[in-house]
C-alpha cells in the first residue's frame, strides 16, 4: 500500500498561544475516508497533562479578556472571520479529504463559520441588561451578564469548523475563555479553524485547543474544578455522562445530543418539492446531521406515487470521492460509522422492512478503498422497529404509511428524541396542527429537516437536549450569568 503524506496537516496542540507537542509523544493519523491509502494529517494523543495546561492558560488570560470593551473583543473575531474567509478553499479542501463530505458542502459549511464569527462579532456592541424600576425612588436597578469563566468545547466530527465556531465565538465574545476538545475524527480541520485566531493575534490562553480521546481529553474536561461551562455536541450516552459530571461539581452545561427526525408528507404537498428535501435532508453529508431526515410518514393517498418519485431521485445520486465534481454524496466517516450504518440496515431486513433501495457497501473499482454504502430506503416500518428509533447518521430513509395528520403526528412524537422535523402541505390548518403539537425543538413547513439559522435557537426537547438552546440571542443565556446591580 502506498501512503501519500502532507506534512502540513500535522498539528500540534494549541496552548497559551502557541502550537505545542503533547506529552505522550505519541499521535493520531488521520485518512481519507474515500481512499484510506491517503493521509490528511495528524494531531496529538493528548493526556491530561494536556489539558490541565491549557485550563491553567485559559484560565490565565481570563482576567485581561473579560476586561476588554466587547467591541475591543469583537474586533478580533472580525479579523479571525476575516482569515477563515481567505482561507476557506484550503480549510474546505482538509474537511472534505479528512470526514468525506462533498467539497461544495465544505465550502458552504466554512462559509457559514465566517457568518458565525461576523454575527457574534457585532454581540460585542449591543446590549448585555436592562433597566428595571426600583420601589425605592431614589435607586437605579439594572442587570448586566458576567461570563463563566473558563469553558470547555467538546465538538463532534460532522461539522468541524461550523459547531467549534458556534460554540467558541459566543463564549469568546461574551467574555469567557475556551478550551475545545474536538472530534479527533475532524481534528485537524478543527486545528486549522484555530490557527486563524492564531494569525489574527488574539491573546495567548483566550482560545486552546487539546486533542485526543474521549474518554481521556473530553473526561477531563468534564471534572476539572476550573471549567465552570462545558458545551458539548456529541452522542447521547456521552452527553450524559458529561452532564452528571458537570452537575457533580456545580458547572453549567449544555448537550446537543441526537434525533430520529420525522419529515410528514400530507396528501395536499406538494410531491416533488417534498422528495427533494427529504433527499436532501437525509443524504446529504451522507446522513451525518443530527437533523438529518430519518423517517418519511406519508399520508396513504399520495404515498406510492411519492415512494415512485422518491425512489427515482435516490438511484440517481452520485456517491464518490467528495472532492470530485461529479460526487453528489461522499463516504461514511470512518470504518466504524459505515459498520454502524450496515448494522441498521441489517436490523431493518431481520425485522421486516422492505428493503426498496440500496442496503449495501460499495468496494469495486474507485470505491475499493473507501467507506462506502449505498444510499437505502426501506418501507413497510412500524414504529416499534429499530431503524424507526435509533439515530443511524448514515443515509438511511424509512418510509412509512399513515391515513391522517394526527396519526402521523402520533408516530412522529413516539421516539426518545425530539431535534427537528419537517411537514410538507399546502393546508394552513395542518401547518398549525403540526407546529402545536410536534414535540421538537426545530420545527420546519415545506423545507428539509436539516435546515439550521447561525441567528436563530437551536437546541432540542426530549433526550435531544439538555433543554438549552445554542446560536443566536440563545447563546447569550448559556454563556452569561445575569447580575442584578442595585445602586442607591
């Protein structure tokens, strides 16, 4: 086998302002999920050592960072916003070769990480508090916000410059310091987002970044009595797990954790806009969206000519190296995440799905040394069968059959999860129904379940969040305490 190498991705950690070795000496490699015969880089193996360093900056510079006007701090997050932009097609370019999605939507991910970077920036001008009548006539009450402290950032894989950035740029402009923990599946897109606050010459401890696994770096995190907020996008038994320890030593935290998102198709929807956006919400990045599209419940009236459309659009998509221009869908992550995704698609034939489309690893030809499948549709799924509950992140739709809105709403609220979810129809009584009673943080009418605004909440119901809200006004609330001042 021949390794082709490029030295320039090798990071190290980042502490205190400078790109440092990890203790261990030893390192994680990281391959291109569509041709394993490539390296994109590596990062270090950190240990906790690692991590207790980068605390101890963070929670050095916090004093002279918090002490900055947020518009002296908002500058700098211009001028990193600035950087990422310019360097976005190289950026774009290690994310696609490092977790396999296409280039196209590398470029729009990196793009949206500058928005993030630009909206936070203006945080820094407006308001933090308001006024508030006092019983005493000869007092001033008003509330401002304080910042927590030092926070630890713990991102996952599938969006390695979007989520550290929507996580890291509130934190930072509301006064905190960070410490991000990212997926090391994504880590050096996510160290390269990093080296941008580098070159823009933000101060040293205000952002680190400390790589390795989860059980060691993200664990450390979790319990070390300086981290006072902990922002965590990740799986829902480790998100657990990280909230007890939080709640455990008195630290705020946040958990964005996974969804089983229903998209409802009435019988008055319009079809063909509806088959797009659930192609689109459920395939694209390979079905490795936390709101990607999971479950289709198709009014009964409209249904076989949806599963023909439907069908027809899916045997067309192109899946291939994602940086070729012809790739509409590129691999699975890494060979655990395909195995993961082939396990459901197993369970869905044990238990009694039709399998209508797909189902299987692609290997010949150009697909040989990649991580592959083939994107699948079952039908005939009840709601009691494993791929109607369990998040799968791979591009897997399960179509089922239903002979009105409320049954449809039944089936679409009866998982543990509740991100997002999606109706399609033309009826304003039915768009009502849907918004009332849908049990999901993200509701959305004639438009795909994956659709996230920088500006807008985002967070879930059920075991989808931790009941907060990130992006926006919302991040405000996490990364802030509200003081009240009484001045007589």
């Amino acid at each position: 086998m021949t390794i082709k190498t490029d030295q320039r991705n090798n990071f190290n950690n980042f502490i205190d302002g400078e790109w440092v070795e990890g203790s261990s000496g030893n390192v994680i490699t990281n391959y291109n999920p569509a041709n394993i015969e490539e390296v994109v880089g590596s990062v270090p193996e950190s240990t906790e050592e690692d991590l207790d360093r980068a605390v101890e900056s963070a929670k050095q510079a916090l004093s002279s960072w918090k002490g900055l006007t947020g518009a002296a701090r908002g500058q700098y997050l211009y001028k990193v916003a600035d950087i990422l932009e310019s360097r976005t097609e190289d950026i774009a370019e290690t994310m696609t070769r490092e977790m396999g999605k296409t280039y196209p939507e590398a470029k729009g991910e990196t793009a949206r990480g500058v928005a993030i970077l630009r909206y936070y920036a203006g945080e820094g001008m407006r308001e933090v508090g308001d006024v508030i009548p006092s019983t005493d006539k000869d007092a001033l009450m008003f509330t401002t916000r304080s910042p927590l402290g030092v926070v630890g950032v713990i991102t996952p894989w599938n969006f390695p410059v979007a989520i550290p950035l929507w996580k890291s740029a509130p934190a930072l402009i509301y006064g905190n310091t960070v410490v991000i923990k990212p997926a090391s599946e994504a880590a050096v897109t996510c160290a390269k987002v990093v080296d941008c606050f580098k070159e823009a010459g933000v101060p040293k401890g205000i952002i680190n970044m400390v790589t390795g696994p989860g059980s060691v770096i993200g664990e450390r995190i979790a319990t070390h009595k300086d981290v006072k907020g902990i922002s965590f996008t990740g799986s829902n038994k480790v998100g657990k797990h990280i909230g007890q320890q939080a709640l455990s030593k008195g630290a705020k935290y946040q958990l964005e954790m996974g969804g089983k998102n229903p998209v409802i198709v009435a019988e008055d929807a319009d079809l063909d806009l509806a088959v797009e956006a659930t192609i689109s919400g459920g395939m694209k990045s390979t079905g490795q969206k936390c709101t990607a599209t999971s479950r289709v419940i198709v009014h009964s009236s409209v249904y076989e000519t949806f599963k023909e459309k439907l069908l027809h659009k899916v045997q067309e998509i192109k899946v291939g190296n994602g940086m070729e221009d012809d790739s509409w869908m590129g691999p699975s992550v890494s060979e655990n995440q395909l195995h993961t995704v082939l396990h459901y698609i197993n369970e869905g034939k044990e238990e009694g799905g039709k399998l209508l489309t797909g189902g299987h690893r692609l290997t010949d030809g150009d697909y040989a040394q990649g991580y592959f499948v083939e994107p699948t549709v079952f039908e005939n799924v009840s709601s009691d069968m494993t791929i109607a509950q369990e998040e799968i992140f791979g591009p897997v739709l399960a179509l089922m059959k239903v002979d009105n809105l409320e049954e449809a709403i039944e089936i679409a609220n009866d998982v543990e999860y509740g991100l997002s979810a999606s109706i399609f129809t033309t009826n304003i009584q039915k768009m009502l129904a849907f918004m009332e009673h849908m049990d999901a943080g993200l509701v959305r009418v004639n438009a795909e379940s994956a659709g996230v605004e920088l500006q807008a909440p985002f967070g879930g119901m059920k075991s989808s969040s931790s009941h907060s809200r990130e992006q926006g006004q919302a991040a405000k609330e996490f990364f802030t305490n509200i003081k009240t001042v009484f001045v007589k």
